[in-house]
C-alpha cells in the first residue's frame, strides 16, 4: 500500500505526464508507462508509436512478430504504409486492449495514402521516447546492478525514471543496497526528489531490522551536519533520522486500525498489545479480591518496563531495553521451535545498542583531556571495568553484522590506546558468543572471573564472601585447587622471578600484575593470585620468540599489536569465564572521537570496489579494504587490521632497516618465505600506491603504513584525500605516491626483475580500473553533493581531476611510459624524503 501511494502521487507530480502512472505498471512492469510517453509530442499531441515502444508492450507473446517489421522503423520512416497499418492495428487487438495507435492518427494516415503523400518524419520526441525504451531494456537487462541504478538514480531528472528505480532497490540483495548506502542517503538529505522516490525502501528496511535502522539513523546524523539552513527541500533526513530515534519506524503487529501506540509510553496503556484484545462490551462486575489481583498484575506488567536503568552504567543493566516478551511463554515456545519472537509490549527496540555505542564514545572522549598515555591507559581500563558490570547483554559490534552474536564481556586490561598527539583513539577487544538471532536467542548469566584476580572493579564479591578459607569465593582458593599442593607454594624462585618481571614490565606481566591491570583505581581489595599460574605464564613469557617488541611507555600499543592474534585468542580465551563455550569468539575495534570518518568511509567503498575491479580482471593486485562505520561527524569505529604493526614501530624497536626487518621476520634472501612475503609486498605496494594515485591520499608517513606477518603492506589514515593535504593545504606532498628507495630495496633494487613486476602490476591495475571508471566516479560524485567535506573543496573541480588520472586519451602504449614517470618521479621525490623528516622531528616517527 505504502508503495502503491508513493509511486502514485510522485506521477501526479509530474507536470510533462498527462496522465498518473500506475504503481503496479511501475513496480512490476512500466510498459504502460512507457506508452503513454512515447504517444504524446512535445506538444501533448498524439502521435505514431515507435517500434521500441511496441516491443516494450507486448508483454503477451506478440514481441516476435514485431521483430519481423522492426526494420522498417530504423530510419523514422514507415514503407509501405497500408500494410504496417493492418499489422499495427491487428497487434493492438491482440495486445490485451494496450492502444498504440490514436484514432486521429490513423484517420491521418489513410488520408495521406489516399492523397499519396509520404509520410511525415517523426519529431525529436519520438528519439527521446527510443532512449527510453533502451533505458527500460539495460534496467531490466542481467547487467543492470547498484552502481548503475544509484549513477541514473543521481542524473536522472525523470520522476517516472526515479520511482521505478526506488522500487527497483526491492530486488537487490541487501547486502548489495548496504554498501551504498551513504549515497543512499546523502541524496536522500540534499535531493527531495530522489528521496520520495526510495523513501518506501528505506522505511520497509528500517521496519524490519534494527541494525539497518542505526546505519540509517547514524548516517543521516553525519551526513545531516552539513545542511547549515534547513529548509523544506532538505529537512527531510534530519526527520527520518528523528522518526528511527523516535522508535516511530517499528514492525507492523496485527492491531486495530487506529490504534497507533508511542514507543515512549510503556505498552500496557496500549490496549492492543494485550495478548487477547477485549471487546467493549457490558459484563459483570468483579469482586473486590478479583480487582486486586487485576491491579497487581497489571503493575507487575508495567513496572518491568518503566523500571529500566538503561543508560545507567552503575546499574549492572544499563544495556537492558526491559523487554519481556522474550521471556514470555510465546517466547519460550518460540525459542524452541526456532521461530522470531516480535516484540509486542513497547520496549525500545534500538536503545540499549545505542547506548552501548554512546558509552563507548564517551569514554573516547573523556580520554582526550587526559596529558599522558599511562594515565589514558589507566582510566581506560578503570572505565571498561565499570562498562563490564553490565554485561552479558543483548548488544553486538555494529559493523560485524554478518555474524550475529552477543557481547558477554570486555578484557578490559587487554585495550590499548593507541598513538595520537591530540584525540584519543583506543583499542579493545571484545568476547563475544555467536547466536542465530540476536533478539531472541538466550542471554547467558553472569559468570564470575576464573583468572589470577578478584576485583572490586569486575564484580561485587560481598555476595558471594564464604568465611570458609577466607576467599571470597570457595571453589577459588589462593592455592588455585580445593587440595594443597607443595608445587602450588610460593619459593624463593618465585620471588626473584615476580621481581624481574615487574621490572621489566612486559605486555603480558603489565597485563596481568601491574597495579593498573589488577585494580581499578578505587579499588584497595587484596588481590588473590594462584602461584603456580604465575609461575606458568612467566614461564611462557621467557620462552617467547624474541620478535616480540618490548613494551614502551610511549608507545604501548606496539608490543600489544606485535602479539600474533591467534595467541591472543588463546591467551584471552583461556582466562575467560566464558572460554569453554563452543560459540564463543573474539572480536577487536577501534574506538575513535573527535574525528571525522566520513572520508574515511568514501576511501573505504573505493577500495572495495577497486579489490573486486582487480579480483573480475584477473589483476593480482593486493589491498585490504577495512570496515568504516561513521557514528557522527565526529565520532565512529574502525575495524583493526589484524598481524600488522607499523613500519614506525617496527624501525623503532627492531634497530633493523625494513629489508634487515624481513629477513629476520621471514628467513635468508633466497628462502621460499622471505620470496613469497617479497611478492605480498610488491602486489600490495602497487596495490596501494595506486590508490594513492587516484584518490591523492597524502600525509603518507610511516605511521600510517601497516606491515602484517605475510608481507604485505596496509595503509589506514585516509584523513587527506583528493583536494586536501596536510599543513593548512599547502601540497607539500606533490609526489604521486609514496616510494622509498627502502622499499625498492626489499624488492630486491632498481633493477630488480620484482621491480619491474611492480610496475607491469601498476599497470595493469590502471587499465583495468578505467575499463571499469564509471562504478568509480559515482560513489566520490555524490558525496560531493551538498557535502562541506574539506577533500571536495576545489569544487567541480574535484571530480573533473579524478577522471583525468584516468587517462581515458592515452593508449596501452602511452599510459605504460605514463607509469614510468609516475614510479620515477615518485621515487626520487624531495619531498616526501622532506615529510618523513618533518615527522619525525615534530612528532618523532621513523
């Protein structure tokens, strides 16, 4: 219904249509459409159809004999008219009553075959209507997929063109519409036509999932940033974002017209959502004692609902929404027989996630007016511990939506911040369990620590004191067993070992002794530690590989990104509570505030589309594209690049140069490992140094560019891309892209046949990324529109050099010469050598 009232109302719309263009002809068919169109002239008059328009309309079997005249309307003209007439005529009757052919007209044609004058040529609309017929034909034709329909979606001025292909957004697979759904709703925001035409798909997605409702909800929230003067013609993605806020957009249940309920009043002043909705009608009345039972319950009822502390974090359910139809005997039934329980009594559907996001953010921010980062480290652990009281609960990562799961806890002594002079940034790792449906899967209870410490900061141990053997709980001795054991005591080997480890302070003593780690800075409780796990863990720790980075106070995410993920995996699931459990997994983000990730994401859907461009043409280029998710236009979450550390950091606590790094790392010159990571770090160099290319990525330091256990190369920190740079704009950076003669060197020199290798694969990637140009441009073209993004800020200008890099005028021959130029000028490039040192006397990088 909702569907067959926007297509209707955007044809009323339309003032070049005479007549209102059905929703069934639109959302299934539009030959009818189409028609009508290719009658009228420029002048409304009717006129002689064109073959496009017949082909289009015989939808019934009649196409093939269309196709034996077709020739005959190639060049405008119609020969032999008499005869055409008749067929027209007789393939109108068979057309089910679709009339191609005015009563004028024919009365003029017989006219003019009588008088014997040719026919007249057709006008230019009739070559209009043909264009619109072959749009028809490439929309439903197998090529047509998102990047086309969002490119015509942004051109097209046709209100008919835009709502079949709204409608059209309702055949794609969701995960295709998803990865544009920035564009999505930057027109959405900035173009009032194109928004009421897929505004029905956006509120039928909104309606039915909650996690495609925060996307939604939290890109019109960045991307509404920058409409300074709301008007009527803008306002309406700052509505819909209110409307998904609001928990106005929920899923439709079986009710009363009429009936509507607010999402913000507790459900049980809605009669409708009682389980059997009573009449009006006369009864008897009840008794006293039946009125109190009534009374009672109904309070029971509502006082779940409006007795909910989320938001609260010293409430222990802070991520709670109060639902209780899940634990209903509906729910339970449903549980079983694996059926999705719908919500029927009011709970807010999206604000526990959101809170959850919130209190994330808010910490970030909290951070950042903190001087060092032993005390951002400290407070951030003192904060992820308060953030655990409230977990296990039903809230997940929001960019890893393709495994449903639930957050049950945060190694709060495992997050890291990471380096930056003036935001905060941190790293945290997340346990999670894996579940089939994230509404109503079971929720698992809270399980006390079974690791070396009991602390104030994880859980309230007062409930569970047992004066048994003085631990706060029985089944968790000091002596780490219900039995002594000689090799459990403490000795002086232990002494001297727990000496030495905390004066070094590695990562993992640092972990899981120091002061910081162990309690949280309130917390002044006896910390109970088993011995024979101490001496355990420092064991492994003195027996680890030495590629180990030691831990630095200035830079503690170095030792913590070194640690290869599969050992942290272990590590982390070995003193989780809830490590035995067969779903149980580990996750990691990145929490950034007081940064605008919005380019961020732009870079991101061009890498993405890039890779899949390269992977089509056979290309063995290599990049990593990793997840953006933008909160606001200050804030959002960065998935981690896992087995990578910086080139910075590897310079800086190996002593070794990059080509010394791999041979240390991955074996002798000629090894089979040290030549298959040479291969990964050619594929993606070239990989990433054409990508720098063509988006003009600078403030390329060595900070910025990741190595992982296999070679290759990532870069992240995408903050300066196409019209802007760093130092107020001023392109110091004017090199194509960033090649040191370090890197040549791990290729094996200049003159190197992997040298060579690395230019054929950039190469390669150039013609093939212009062979498909046209799925590029449109994602960075509409974002530009109405965007106040500083990367737009030479205007038109912005677009019409991104398509020059493509070099569309030059040969295979001339772009191959091309690319030498660029790897020349590149590598002997003053400044980037210039950059490097700047970096590193201002903010000490490698």
């Amino acid at each position: 219904m909702l569907l067959t009232t926007m297509s209707t109302e955007s044809s009323l719309n339309a003032a070049h249509f005479e007549r209102s263009l059905s929703a069934s002809a639109v959302d299934h068919t539009t030959n009818k459409f189409l028609s009508e169109d290719c009658k009228k002239d420029q002048n409304g008059n009717e006129q002689e159809t064109p073959k496009e328009c017949l082909l289009d309309q015989t939808a019934n079997g009649h196409g093939e004999k269309l196709e034996e005249i077709s020739c005959r309307f190639r060049n405008g003209h119609a020969e032999d008219g008499a005869d055409l007439s008749d067929k027209i005529a007789a393939l109108k009757v068979e057309s089910n009553g679709l009339s191609t052919v005015s009563e004028e007209e024919k009365k003029e044609k017989v006219k003019g075959e009588v008088l014997g004058k040719p026919p007249l040529p057709k006008n230019k609309t009739n070559s209009n209507a043909g264009k619109q017929s072959w749009l028809l034909r490439l929309f439903e034709s197998k090529m047509f997929d998102m990047s086309i329909a969002i490119s015509y979606l942004f051109n097209s001025k046709e209100p008919g063109v835009q709502t079949y292909l709204g409608n059209r957004l309702f055949s794609f697979p969701e995960d295709e519409v998803d990865f544009y759904l920035p564009q999505l709703l930057n027109m959405y925001i900035h173009m009032h036509d194109v928004a009421e035409a897929i505004h029905p798909y956006i509120v039928y997605r909104c309606r039915q999932s909650v996690e495609f409702s925060l996307h939604t909800a939290w890109i019109l929230s960045a991307y509404s940033a920058d409409v300074l003067k709301p008007n009527w013609k803008n306002s309406q993605g700052i509505k819909l974002k209110n409307m998904i806020l609001n928990e106005e957009l929920r899923p439709k249940v079986d009710k009363k017209v009429g009936n509507l309920p607010s999402p913000t009043m507790p459900s049980a002043l809605h009669p409708f959502t009682a389980t059997t909705p009573s009449k009006k009608t006369h009864s008897r009345s009840k008794s006293d004692a039946t009125g109190i039972y009534s009374k009672l319950t109904h309070s029971q009822t509502t006082g779940n609902l409006q007795k909910s502390s989320t938001g609260d974090l010293s409430s222990g359910r802070a991520f709670d929404s109060g639902c209780i139809c899940v634990q209903s005997s509906e729910g339970i039934v449903n549980d079983l027989t694996g059926k999705e329980t719908v919500c029927h009594c009011g709970a807010p559907r999206l604000k526990p996630e959101l809170e959850f996001v919130n209190a994330l953010m808010n910490i970030g921010t909290r951070l950042q007016h903190l001087p060092t980062k032993e005390l951002r480290t400290s407070r951030l652990i003192a904060e992820l511990a308060m953030l655990n009281l409230n977990l296990p609960a039903r809230v997940w990562l929001p960019f890893n939506t393709s495994n449903h799961h639930h957050i049950v806890r945060i190694p709060h002594t495992q997050a890291i911040v990471l380096n930056s002079k003036e935001k905060a940034p941190y790293l945290l790792y997340v346990e999670v369990l894996e579940v089939e449906n994230v509404y109503s899967s079971h929720i698992p209870g809270k399980r006390l620590e079974n690791t070396l410490r009991f602390t104030k900061s994880e859980e309230d141990l007062t409930t569970c004191y047992s004066r048994n053997n003085g631990s706060p709980h029985p089944e968790f001795s000091i002596y780490g067993g219900s039995e002594f054991d000689d090799a459990e005591c403490w000795s002086q080997e232990d002494d001297e070992i727990l000496q030495f480890a905390v004066k070094t302070r590695s990562v993992d003593t640092l972990s899981q002794f120091s002061v910081e780690s162990t309690t949280s800075a309130d917390s002044k409780d006896p910390v109970y530690i088993a011995a024979g796990d101490i001496r355990k863990r420092l064991s492994e720790h003195f027996t680890a590989p030495k590629s180990k980075f030691e831990r630095d106070p200035e830079d503690p995410s170095a030792a913590a990104l070194k640690e290869p993920w599969e050992e942290k995996v272990k590590r982390i699931r070995e003193s989780s509570p809830y490590g035995q459990l067969p779903n149980w997994k580990l996750l990691s983000v990145i929490i950034k505030c007081g940064d605008d990730l919005r380019q961020e994401l732009l870079v991101y859907q061009v890498l993405k589309v890039l890779k899949n461009i390269w992977d089509l043409e056979h290309v063995p280029l290599w990049i990593e594209p990793y997840h953006i998710l933008v909160i606001s236009n200050m804030s959002g979450m960065i998935q981690p690049v896992d087995n990578t550390v910086s080139i910075h950091q590897i310079k800086k606590h190996s002593k070794k140069s990059l080509k010394e790094y791999f041979i240390q790392e991955f074996g002798a010159v000629n090894s089979e490992g040290f030549l298959t990571a040479q291969r990964n770090f050619v594929q993606s160099c070239a990989g990433y140094c054409l990508v720098c290319y063509l988006m003009q990525v600078k403030d390329r330091h060595n900070g910025n560019i990741l190595l992982d256990n296999d070679g290759h190369i990532i870069h992240i920190d995408f903050g300066f891309i196409l019209s802007t740079s760093p130092g107020k704009n001023l392109g110091f950076e004017n090199s194509p892209f960033k090649l040191t003669h370090e890197f040549a060197e791990v290729m094996g020199g200049l003159e190197s046949d992997m040298f060579e290798y690395f230019k054929i694969l950039i190469l390669q990637g150039l013609v093939a990324s212009r062979k498909h140009m046209d799925k590029i441009i449109p994602i960075v073209e509409i974002m530009q529109t109405g965007s106040g993004l500083p990367c737009f800020g030479n205007g038109v200008n912005t677009i019409r050099q991104l398509k020059e890099r493509f070099h569309l005028n030059l040969t295979e021959e001339q772009l191959q010469l091309y690319v030498d130029q660029l790897v020349e000028s590149s590598l002997n490039s003053l400044t980037t050598s210039l950059y490097d040192k700047f970096q590193y006397f201002t903010n000490g990088i490698l």
